[in-house]
C-alpha cells in the first residue's frame, strides 16, 4: 500500500529519529561545519558586489586584489570543510545502516520457523542489503542532513534577498509555493511506482535463487529456454516499473529545479532590471541579489526533491519495521534443564503448515532413556515435522510435547537444544573448513 505524503514524515519522526539520537554529536559536528559552509556561501556574493562596486565606482584597483585574493582563499576553506563535511555524513549514514542491519539480522535468527513459510524468498535479504542501505548510506548522508543544512541557508538566502531589496527578493520566492505542489503531486504519483519496483525487485531475487538452486533439474530436463523466457519477463515488467519510477524522481531533481531557476531569474531580472533603470537599484547590488537568488533556488530545487526520498524510505522504513514487529523466539526464557534423564512424550500431538493441510493428527508416543526409536513412512508423511516439533522450531497444533514430564513450551529453547544432537538428512555445510563445520556452535575448545 502506497504511504500519502503526509504519512512519510510521521514515519520518518516515529523510526528514523529515535535511531540518530545516538549519534547527535556527530550530527551537531557535521551542521556546524556545514553552518560554516553557509556562511562562506553566504559571503560571496557580497564579495562580488564590493569588487563590482570598486572596480566601477570608487576604481580602488587595491580592493579589488584584495577582494580576489579573500575569494580564492574562501573557495579553499569550502573545499577542505565540505570533504570533512562529507566524511562525518557518511559515517552517520553508514552507522545507520549498520544499526537496522544487525537489528534485522539479529530478529531474523529468533523468528519462528512458521513465519518464514508466509514471507516471500529473498524478501529479508532485500530488506538487510539493500533497503538498510538506502535508509543510512543514501537518505541519512546524501538527504536528511544536508536537508537540514539546506533550510537553514534557504532561510538567511530570503532575509539577505529582502535586505537588499525587499520588492524584488519578495517577488523571487514566490516561485516556491508553485514548485511544492508540483512535487506533492507527483510525489504521491510516485509512490505506487516505488512500491511496485521493489517488489518486482524481490521478485527477481526470488527467482535468480529458484533458477540456481534448481539448476541441475534446469539442465536435465533441458528447460534453459523456458528459464530464459521467464527472466525476459521479469526483465521488462522490472523495466517498465524502474523506466516510470525514474522519470518522474529525476524530473523533479533536474527538470522541476531548472524551471525554478527559469522563472525566479525571470523575475528577479525583469523586475530587477527595470530598477535598476529607475536608478532605485546598483548594477552590484543587482550582481549579489542574482546570486543569491541562484544560491536560493539550487537550495529549494534540492528540498523539493527531497520529498520523493523521502517518501522512498519511508516505504523501506516501514517495511524494516514490519519484519521487526513479528514476534521472536527468546533463547534464553524460560526453564533450565539441569538433571535430565532424556525421557520424551507426545500427547495427541497434531500440527499442519501454515495453510497447508495437517502434517501429524493426534499422536502420542513416549521414548524411555536408551531406547532407540525408528520412525518410517513415506515422503512427506511428517517424519521430519516430528524431528522438528521435538527441538521446538514449530508450536504443536494442539496437544503437548514433555521432557522428563516438563512441557516443552516451559523449557528455554537454548537449554533443550543442547540436550539434542541433530543430524540432519540434508546437512548445510558452512564456507569454512571441514573442521570449523564439525565443531560448528560449540562454545568450548577442541583440540
């Protein structure tokens, strides 16, 4: 479902803000270098207008060496204050990211095994990878902060407009209102798009996992044109998708930006222009007041488009949270098992998948310690669903599973798990070596 406009700040406020709250001083460091960049933006122009002014008025050619040499050497200072500027961004970004990563990661390896049957593949590994990213590396260091930067100066670039000349710098901002709405309207437009590409983007990854797993049964069954025809679909409805969702987000970055500057340079120049035939305005003055107005309308182009990144994340931040509402396993709640004896029981133990048919109905057994138990029955009969009730990665439909007569349910899981030695009949093998797979979750030393 798509978010309204007035919808992503709410989110961005209630997630996002709690998350930086942490990293306030090296927010506060970032908006102080930044306050420093605004002042030496801020100073140009004016410097502009005093060399205009002494090369053409007063013609102190000493001024205007001078004037030269305080621009060259404020050019300098932006340069070195903007790369740290830069550099502390995207530590804040990058710690963002990393914050929803292993939050997520850390959800992930507690959620019940039921949940996964309900969640597409590939649909968590997009969320960690790619949607964390945007939040942190992309919106936070690229958006958020520089957004916060950039209100500030549009703010001091109106006063300075008005200062100047209040009627010209009034009639420059007007462009404003127009733009806003144009971008609230196509930012709306563009959030079902937004949507549909990311699910097109998990589609995708879905299916590259299904082909390469599957790919021994791809070629043996001689199936690679029917796998193509399947990815060329995927291709273009991705592309359609990703073509529209594009348009629109680079229009209102480039395009929507350059009819600002069209219109306010109109204006500004027009009605400049026609005072400074009036002689109630001079030739620098009208220099500075360009500048600033250039200044303000990149300012307001870059907030206006913000808004669609904006409504980007908060799409992903609201997605994150989703996965982390889900209700988690607690390793460590509950009771301990200390003397153990090994006896197991199934009470009229039924279970069936989510929206599947039931895998076991009403059975009950009881295993005595040093007895072995062979379980047989055909494919699919719920011989692995019941080695998998015993080490509690499902909840029992109805009925009750007891060790040594405590209920499973009361047991922590960590606690019971580690009585249980599991070999499974496809077993996963870890990218290590051959020991570090054998000695795998053992918390203790092997020699």
């Amino acid at each position: 479902m798509a978010i309204k406009t007035h919808q992503d700040i709410h989110i961005i406020c209630r997630y996002l803000l709690p998350a930086l709250h942490p990293l306030r001083w090296h927010i506060l460091f970032s908006l102080t270098i930044t306050g420093i960049i605004i002042g030496v933006d801020l100073l140009q122009p004016f410097c502009f207008k005093w060399l205009l002014d002494a090369a053409t008025i007063s013609l102190e050619y000493g001024w205007v060496v001078l004037i030269l040499f305080v621009l060259f050497a404020l050019a300098l200072l932006r340069s070195v204050l903007s790369y740290w500027d830069i550099h502390v961004r995207t530590q804040v970004g990058e710690s963002i990211a990393n914050h929803y990563r292993q939050q997520l990661f850390e959800h992930t390896l507690h959620l019940p095994f039921a949940i996964f049957h309900d969640i597409k593949s590939g649909t968590i590994e997009s969320r960690i990878m790619n949607d964390c990213g945007m939040i942190g590396r992309v919106y936070v260091a690229t958006q958020l902060l520089p957004m916060i930067a950039h209100v500030v100066q549009a703010l001091a670039l109106v006063c300075l407009l008005l200062v100047l000349n209040w009627q010209v710098g009034l009639a420059s901002i007007l462009v404003f209102p127009l733009g806003w709405v144009i971008a609230q309207s196509m930012t709306l437009h563009n959030a079902r798009h937004i949507l549909e590409v990311k699910a097109q983007m998990e589609r995708g990854q879905e299916l590259l996992q299904e082909v390469f797993t599957g790919l021994s049964e791809v070629r043996a069954t001689g199936n690679e044109a029917g796998e193509r025809r399947r990815w060329e679909q995927w291709l273009q409805a991705y592309g359609r998708e990703m073509c529209t969702a594009t348009t629109l987000h680079q229009f209102l970055r480039v395009a929507l930006g350059r009819l600002i500057d069209w219109l306010g340079f109109c204006i500004v120049f027009g009605w400049g222009g026609w005072q400074l035939l009036q002689h109630h305005l001079g030739v620098g003055t009208l220099l500075a007041m360009a500048l600033y107005a250039q200044q303000l309308y990149g300012m307001l182009a870059t907030i206006l488009a913000g808004r669609v990144e904006t409504n980007e994340v908060a799409v992903a931040l609201q997605a994150i949270h989703e996965i982390l509402a889900f209700p988690r396993e607690w390793p460590e709640q509950g009771k301990d098992l200390k003397e153990v004896s090994h006896q197991l029981s199934f009470a009229h133990v039924s279970f069936a998948y989510s929206g599947q048919q039931a895998q076991i109905q009403h059975i009950s057994f009881a295993c005595q310690p040093g007895q072995m138990i062979g379980i047989v029955g055909p494919s699919g009969g719920g011989k692995s669903t019941l080695i998998q009730l015993c080490m509690h990665f499902y909840e029992p439909s109805t009925g009750a599973i007891f060790i040594d007569g405590q209920d499973m349910r009361a047991i922590a899981p960590h606690a019971l798990r580690r009585q249980i030695g599991l070999v499974s009949q496809e077993p996963h093998l870890w990218n290590t070596t051959i020991r570090d797979n054998l000695l795998y979750g053992l918390q203790e030393e092997v020699s």
